[in-house]
C-alpha cells in the first residue's frame, strides 16, 4: 500500500549478550540502547550466493570483477573479499591477499552510486620479472564478501548486483 511506512529492521547478538539494536540510527557512537556499543562495529555486511559458471562439477578461471553500491552516508569504507571454492583470498592461510577496500568520503546525504572494477590476477614470479606472467583464480564457484572497516553511520548502503569475468575450463557433466 502506498504512503506505509516501512517496519523497523532490528538486529540481535548471537552471543551471551541480549543486545538488539534498531537498523538505521547509527553505528559506533553508543549513545543509546537502539545503537551498537562503541567498539562492536557492525564489519560484515553480506556474502553473495555462490556463482558456478561452468556448472556444479566445471570448473573456470576468474580474472576480474565489478562492483557497484549506492550510498548516501558520510563517509564509508568497504572491503571486497573474493572466495572461490572455500578458499578465502585474504592473505591468511598462505593464501595471497585479493581484499580491495574502498574508501568513500563527503556523501553528506546526497545519494551517489559507485562503480569498481578490481582484478584478479596474481603474478608469477619465476625469479626473473614478475610482472611477465600473470595467473588467475580457478575453480568451480566464485562468491563475493562484503565487508565495512570501522562503523555504518546513518543511512543507505545498496549494494548492486557484481559481475564477473570468467573462462570455462571444463563444463559440468550432466546428470544421468
């Protein structure tokens, strides 16, 4: 129905605390009992669901990726962290680090949308140049997290919907 007002979102602790907060009012300050306590910033936002170009059994190589959001808070930091099969790539594990994070400053309300292109590509280093080869990700599925550094403040984070480069190494046999 046009003209109602949409219900208030409230997040819970999955912890021994009993907190619930109201989405929307902020994020680091702890100025009342509907804000996350100073400390406790709100850090992963999503995940998204899991994109298996060549099918659950193929396999491909991913090399780059686009992402867009639209935002009107003041000022946001966001980290991109892309997972293919399980495998986070975020420097631990002797897993390279592909993190991308973005910093966005001096929305002050005004809704604007963003749009990023990040790469996948990890040199090859043979001793000699490594810049002469490059490699990608491969495997079955690629899923993309989304993560804030520091606090939400007060307003509108969108995220519009990645996309992905790929090449399909092996297709998916099907089901007999």
């Amino acid at each position: 129905m046009p003209g109602t007002p949409i219900p208030n979102l409230f997040l819970g602790r999955k912890d021994t605390s009993a907190d619930v907060w109201i989405w929307g009012t902020g994020a680091t300050d702890g100025a009342g009992p509907s804000q996350v306590p100073p400390g406790d910033d709100i850090v992963q936002l999503a995940k998204t669901a899991r994109f298996f170009p060549a099918g659950f059994q193929g396999e491909g190589i991913f090399t780059q990726f686009w992402v867009g959001f639209t935002s009107d808070m003041d000022a946001l930091t966001v980290q991109f962290t892309p997972i293919v099969d399980d495998v986070v790539y975020d420097g631990t594990g002797g897993n390279p680090d592909l993190r991308q994070t973005v910093a966005i400053a001096e929305v002050i309300g005004t809704r604007r949308t963003f749009k990023f292109n990040f790469s996948l590509a990890l040199p090859f280093d043979d001793g000699a140049d490594p810049d002469a080869l490059r490699t990608s990700l491969r495997g079955s599925w690629f899923q993309l997290q989304v993560d804030t550094v520091g606090g939400l403040g007060v307003g509108d984070f969108i995220i519009d919907a990645p996309e992905i480069e790929f090449e399909i190494v092996r297709e998916s046999t099907a089901a007999e």
